[in-house]
C-alpha cells in the first residue's frame, strides 16, 4: 500500500464536461486562455473538448484548436472525449494524447446518450482499439464507465452489471478505465465497495473517479475513493458540468475543493490554489449569469494549511 503523502492527479474537465452543459459557446481565444492558465496553475492532464458533431454541441466544435493549442504546453496530457468511432478519427487526426470513450452501465442511459446499447459501444471500443493500432498511434484509450452507482432515467444500476462491463471494456481494448457517478446518486460506502470489487478485476487499469456534487456527497465519495487507492480524480474549476441526456446532473467537484480536500491531509497536488481562484474568477466573468459552486472560493484557506512549496 503507497504511503499518504503518494502524489494525486487532478484532471480537469471543465473545456468539455463544464462547457457542454452550458447553452452559450466560449470563444476559442478564452478556452485557450483557460487552458494555458490551468497549466500555469499546476494541471498536468486536461480533457479539452470532444469530437462530437457541431449540431449536437456547438459549444465543443472548436476542440482539434483546442487540442493544437494544449500541444504547444510542455508535459501536458490533453484527453478528448469520443462517442465513437467517427470521433475516435478525428481525435487520431488531432493528435490527441488520449481519448475517453464513455460506456453506461445504464442501458436507458446509453440509448439517450450513445443511442446504443452497452454491449453495442462495447463493440465500438473494439473497433477503436483496432484502427488505433493500425495507425501505429499513441494515443491512449480510456473507458469512461457512467452512471456507475446508479441512474436518473432507470434508477438502480446493479454492481454486477458495472463489473461485467469493466471486464468487457478491457477485453476490448480499453487500456485504463474508471467509475464515474454522473448522476451524483453514490454513496461513500458505496463507492469504497465498487472500488475495491473494480480493483480485484482490473488492478491499477482501474485509474479514475469521477464524482458529482449534485447531492453534497461529492468530496465525501472522492476520499472513499482515494481510501481503497484511487490517485486520480476528474474535476472542474468552479463545479459547473453535467450530461446533457442525465437529468438533474448538474455539478462536477470542485477543482479547487478537490485540491483542498488534499492539500489538507498533506497530500501533493502540485496545483497552486491562488492561481485556480484567479482563474476561477476569470472563467466567471466568461461565463456571466452561469453558476459556479464549490466551497473554498466563498471561504478561503484556513490559516493553518500548509501549501506546497513552489
């Protein structure tokens, strides 16, 4: 077992899973100062957009620009998000560090979002896997599995439906995976029991959580998480984001929070908070009139938190 002070990455998901739940499209020229202020701020891997058609998101239609730009930043991994394989192309084309490629543990779920069932897109991660490595590419493929710890549009999701299609996305080529709660019905205990029952399966392939605070247990299900050896979260600058075909799915953690939340048991982020709050204040007066959440932002640092060192 790694030692507490065992370094956490944060991915930030805020250029894909908080711009598309937002009606108005963010200029290329802010996203890109987003992107390279996030850098600046400490952020190591950044999911940038997704290749999705432009009439189903406008908003993420400028994302091979956005992938060019991330780029040009030295030692940053930039993920996109890919629904299929017409989009597993695309971001072959961009040059892409890696793509996520979402699986629901949902069937309603993935008829709404993927209008596939789940062994269908099962069947897609194969098809992607192959022409990735026909390609001689390096991009790296991740199975995104959602709606893991249960569903708005079909209620409860059994663990034995999720493990099952862990292991088939793995059989199909995916190279690391993880459990997101798209929904924020997940519960600390739950969440510690899927973890550890998804590690028994795929040992350290199993490498992210992705947590929403629709229902204030956002943070809580982070640490159960990190508890049983997750040491890499997804999250988004001022908690905006959502699934567009989930809902009442608003509310991704909070960069910050999340930051904070191990910043305060000494564990290392290498993200510097006062340039995620400037940031945070800039995205803002971007997104006038959007809700941002998160609590460190309104409270501030406690006195007695130690930062990491520059």
């Amino acid at each position: 077992m790694d030692t507490p002070l065992t370094p956490v990455s944060v991915r930030e998901v805020g250029l894909r899973d908080g711009l598309q739940s937002i009606a108005r499209t963010l200029p290329t020229a802010q996203k890109i100062e987003w992107l390279r202020a996030a850098h600046a701020a400490g952020q190591r891997e950044i999911e940038v957009g997704s290749f999705v058609p432009a009439r189903l998101l406008p908003q993420l239609a400028d994302t091979a620009e956005i992938v060019a730009a991330a780029k040009t930043l030295p030692g940053l991994v930039a993920s996109v998000l890919v629904p299929n394989l017409k989009g597993a192309l695309a971001a072959l084309d961009s040059g892409a560090d890696a793509m996520l490629l979402p699986l629901s543990a949902s069937h309603a779920h993935s008829l709404a979002n993927l209008r596939k069932t789940p062994d269908e897109a099962v069947a897609d991660i194969g098809r992607i896997r192959a022409e990735r490595d026909a390609r001689g590419a390096r991009c790296e493929i991740e199975v995104g599995l959602s709606t893991a710890f249960g569903c708005t549009l079909q209620g409860k999701v059994e663990e034995a439906e999720v493990l099952r299609l862990l292991q088939a996305a793995l059989d199909a080529g995916a190279e690391r995976v993880g459990l997101a709660d798209t929904v924020g019905y997940a519960d600390p205990l739950q969440v510690r029991r899927l973890f550890e029952k998804g590690f028994a399966i795929a040992g350290e392939r199993l490498s992210c959580g992705h947590f929403h605070d629709t229902r204030g247990l956002g943070l809580a299900n982070v640490f159960a998480a990190w508890q049983v050896g997750v040491r890499r979260f997804d999250a988004c600058l001022g908690g905006i984001g959502g699934c567009p075909h989930a809902p009442g799915a608003s509310g991704n953690v909070a960069t910050e929070d999340v930051a904070y939340l191990f910043a305060s048991m000494g564990v290392p982020t290498g993200l510097d908070f006062d340039a995620l709050i400037a940031l945070r204040g800039r995205v803002g007066q971007w997104l006038e009139g959007e809700a941002l959440h998160g609590s460190i932002a309104r409270a501030g640092l406690p006195k007695t938190l130690q930062k990491e060192p520059a």
